[in-house]
C-alpha cells in the first residue's frame, strides 16, 4: 500500500514539476536568445550550433539555482490544492496515514534537486557559465574556448608568470611562458622562458626548450642566457587552478574549491576582516544555497492545503510572502555578516533555521 501511494504522489507531483521546469526554462531561453537572433545577422559574428548550445546551457545554468525554488514552489502549491480539491487528502488522513508518508516523495524529489543543483553549481556552472560570458563579451565573436593570454603574480611577490595561452578546459598546459623570480628590494633576479608549461607530479615543468637568464645585483643588467631541453620549478608552488582562479573575470562563477584556492593566495598577500567575512559567506552560501529548495517546498505544502481548504489566493499569498520573505533575511544576514556584525556561518544558516521552524510550526498545525 505505501509504495503504491509513494508512487501515485510522486507522479501527482513530477508531472506539474516537469511542465514548470520546462515552461520557465523556455522563457529563461526565450529572453537570452534575443542577443543570439542578432548575432545570426552579424557576418562578423562565429555562431555554429555548438557556439549557440555554450551560450545557452551556459547561461541558463547560472539560472537554475533560481528557477529550481520557483518550480517546487509552484507545483508543490498545486499538487496540496488538487489533492484537497479533490478531497485525496482527507481520504488519505482518514485511512490513517501520516503527512509525513504522504508528502515524503515530495521532499525526496526536493532533497534530489537539491544535490542536483549543487552539482551543477560545482561541476558544470563554474565552466560553463565562463564559456557563455565569454562568447557575450565577445559579441559572438569568440566560440568561448579559445586559449587566453594570462599571467599570475605571486601574493609574497617573489615572482610572477606572463602566460601566452591559458586553456579553461586544461590548466595544467600553459603555453608561451616567463617567469621571473625577484630579489627582496623587487629587481629581477632569474627569469624563465619556455614554449610549453606542465603541472606534473606536483610542479611545474617548463619543456621544449627552456631559457634561463640571471641578471646581475648591481645593475640589473641580463647576464648570459642558459638553455636547457627541461627544467623544474620548485620555486613556483602555485597550482593550475589557483593560477586559473587568478585570471577568472567573475570569481562568483566559480566552485568552492576554486575559491579555496583563490583565498589561499590573497590571504598570503592580507586581506582585510571584511574581504575575509564576504569571501566566507560566499563560500558557506555555496553550499546551503540549494537547501532552499527544500525549504521552499516545506512553506508550499502546508500553503497549498491551505488553498485547497479555504482560498487559492490566500494560499498562494502565504507561499509567496514566506518565499520573499526567505531572500529579503538572506540579504539583510548577509549585510550583517559582511559588516562583521554575524559570523558569516551563523549568517547563512540564520534564513535556514528561521524558516525551517516556521515551516516546522506550520506543519504541526496541519489536522
């Protein structure tokens, strides 16, 4: 009996679920395809179906940790107000079974597109939202995986990187490479000069030639270059993804362990308590961003009993208030954090408690 009726509220709910996710995906599509429909008349402009699906999928991924709460919301709201309207539930309640069993393949569906969620803001957003900006900022005109100039500036300021091509999609093969070690007063003291850099067995390998040159401690003056097939540098500890980080037009894009790697490097050159709180906040908002989801369908079920029982409107109201509700705390505990007020843990976790026992408290008032 629990697994049929498992099945039967899972499928009452994927089915609305699906058509929102579908539908808001659409108009999300619909409005960034203005900029791709005017890049088709730009004979200028590089768009070939692969160049179009970057774009697209790129930026609807930055999209989807918005659109996912609004698609739970919606069909959780209608999937409460037919059961009501229907009277499913109070036969459901009158067979004895618990809102816990009832609404448990919601919450199960929540608790998947949660971690779905996470994963696209770990694994797909950070390089694909990158490959989309970049394809827009270009006007169409790049196809967003081209290798780019790059470099790198060693936060204790003993050497820095010149980068002729740095590939997104391979970090760890840098092209077209100098990097210059510097004295304690910032003259130079060596310079290295390859074709081709490798990030192997934890450090970087310079290959196809490399040319060293000292320069002297007086004057500053180049002394005679030395060449090798291959050389090591172990004076150079950064990885490929701190220098990757470091050369990121929007550091929001990308995943945790990006922005771990990039605060390793600037708190080695200092930052400030506020630097530090807002970089925290971001990074614990990271990971308690796609709770919201689940919280969002704990306010629409009591929300939509609500409606079906007494008025859609107010229902929807309820919902709507405690879903608005959730941001505008999230916005005034992140101030708070960011002005040193909160620790910026308790700061993320402040909406999540907040709102979960209202939902809690709502649901305990369910017959």
């Amino acid at each position: 009996m629990s697994g049929i009726l498992f099945r039967y509220v899972l499928r009452s709910f994927a089915v609305p679920a699906a058509i929102c996710l579908v539908g808001l995906c659409a108009l999300t599509l619909l409005f960034m395809s203005f900029d791709l429909i005017g890049a088709f008349f730009d004979p200028k402009a590089c768009v070939t179906g692969r160049v179009a699906f970057d774009f697209l999928a790129g930026t609807l991924s930055m999209y989807l940790e918005w659109l996912l709460p609004a698609v739970f919301l919606l069909s959780t709201l209608y999937t409460m107000w037919q059961f009501c309207r229907h009277s499913e539930l109070v036969a459901m309640r009158a067979g004895g079974i618990g809102m816990g069993t009832i609404v448990a393949p919601i919450l199960l569906a929540a608790f998947v597109a949660a971690g779905l969620s996470f994963a696209n803001t770990e694994l797909y957003k950070p390089a694909a939202a990158a490959r989309a900006m970049a394809i827009k900022n270009s006007d169409f005109r790049a196809t967003g995986r081209e290798p780019m100039p790059g470099g790198f500036f060693a936060p204790r300021g003993d050497h820095s990187w010149v980068i002729g091509e740095l590939s997104p999609e391979d970090p760890g093969t840098l092209r077209d490479v100098r990097v210059t070690f510097f004295r304690p007063d910032g003259s130079q003291r060596v310079a290295y000069a390859a074709p081709l850099a490798r990030w192997l067995d934890g450090a970087w390998w310079l290959l196809g030639g490399v040319r060293r040159t000292r320069y002297n401690e007086l004057n500053d003056q180049e002394g005679a270059p030395e060449t090798f097939p291959s050389l090591a540098l172990y004076g150079a500890p950064e990885t490929p993804q701190q220098i990757l980080v470091q050369n990121l037009s929007d550091l929001s894009l990308a995943s945790a362990d990006d922005r771990e790697a990039n605060r390793e490097i600037r708190e080695q050159s200092g930052m400030s308590t506020r630097q530090k709180n807002e970089d925290s906040y971001v990074t614990y908002n990271h990971y308690a961003a796609p709770f919201s989801i689940v919280l969002v369908t704990l306010f629409a079920i009591p929300a939509g009993i609500a409606s079906g029982r007494q008025s859609v409107f107010r229902g929807i109201l309820l919902a709507l208030g405690l879903f608005l509700s959730y941001y505008v705390l999230t916005a005034v505990a992140m101030s708070l954090s960011n002005a040193d007020v909160i620790k910026p843990a308790l700061a993320v976790s402040l909406p999540c408690i907040v709102f979960g026992a209202a939902a809690l408290a709502l649901f305990r008032k369910l017959p």
